[in-house]
C-alpha cells in the first residue's frame, strides 16, 4: 500500500501504518536479512513497484548523477537550495543535506562530490557560485553586462536586485570576486551604466 501511494519503497523508519504496525523497523530489518530470506519473500519484495533493497544508495546514486548533469551545464556544483532538475528532482535540497551531513559521509562520497568541478562545502560559496553564473549568462546571453535592475532570470533569479546590490557593496566585495566580476565587465558606477 505503501509503495502504491508514494511510488517507491523509502520508508522513513519510524513510519507506523495507521493500524500501528511499525512498518519502517520492519523493513530494515528485512533489507538487512536480505541474505537469510527465503527466495519467496526476496521475489515478492522485488515484485513491488520502486522497491529497492538500499534506498540510501539510490538516493545517493540519483542525487550524484543529477549533480554531474548539472555541473557539466553549468561549470559548477553548486545549485541554489531550491533548485529542481528537469525529472522534477530537488538537486538544491539534495546537495544542501550533503553539505549538512558531511561527518557521515563515506570518504568516497566526499571525493565523489570535491572531485566535481566548482563543488563547495560552504553553503555561502556556492550561493556566490550560482550568483555570478547567472550574471555570467545574462552577459553571454546578451552581450553585455549592463542589467536592468527589475531583470529576473529564466530561472527565477533576481538578477537586477543582485546586481544593485553588489554595487552597493562594492568596498565590501572580496578581491577575488571583485577580478571575477570585472572579468565580465561589471558595471560597478550605477549611473555609468544604468543598471
């Protein structure tokens, strides 16, 4: 009934049916007795709709993939927290649980994410990260880096605001977003180039 309602077999574990059957407990320890079960209940388990024997490893598998899918389109590992891939998968909150959880991870899980171009552990890095892609396609987009400060991106970035903002911090700015900004022909005087 479960794997019919919700399409899979991720049963959080403290799940209880309304009849009261603790049907997450009971399931883990179906998955970690997998070997000693009798080949009936294997196939029959196998036979339901998205069951899966490690559901953590399949999460894992469809949030590193979706990552690489998106790091390849955009030079980065780093989606905005709200960020929803095309299949509908919510990236942004996938990756923010990584960042979140980091201590639990597998050494090859965390080689597996630093090892993608422009990934970050710092959650503050990475907003920039997609900030100054956006502003880096406006410019391609366009060409030219002068935005109108009501623009907002195709994804739903509030590209003029940010743009006004960063003018407005501009002694506040790092040196090295700073020679990444220009690198794009910022316009850091408002007025110059009308933003």
């Amino acid at each position: 009934r479960f794997a019919k309602r919700y399409g899979h077999s991720k049963v959080p574990q403290r799940h209880v049916t309304s009849s009261g059957f603790k049907l997450g407990y009971w399931l883990s320890n179906i998955r970690v007795k997998r070997k000693s079960l009798p080949v009936e209940i294997i196939e029959d388990l196998q036979k339901i709709d998205g069951w899966s024997w490690s559901p953590r490893g399949d999460s894992w598998s469809r949030g590193i993939d979706s990552l690489i899918k998106f790091s390849g389109q955009f030079g980065h590992a780093a989606p905005s927290t709200n960020f929803i891939d095309k299949d509908g998968y919510k990236l942004g909150a996938w990756v923010a649980e990584c960042r979140n959880t980091k201590k639990s991870l597998s050494q090859d899980r965390i080689t597996s994410l630093e090892d993608l171009p422009g990934w970050v552990w710092s959650a503050m890095e990475a907003k920039w990260l997609n900030d100054i892609s956006e502003f880096e396609a406006y410019v391609k987009k366009f060409n030219t880096p002068k935005v109108l400060q009501s623009y907002v991106s195709p994804a739903g970035f509030k590209l003029g605001q940010w743009c006004k903002g960063i003018q407005r911090r501009e002694d506040k700015i790092t040196p090295d977003r700073k020679k990444t900004l220009d690198s794009l022909g910022f316009i850091w005087n408002a007025t110059k180039g009308k933003t």
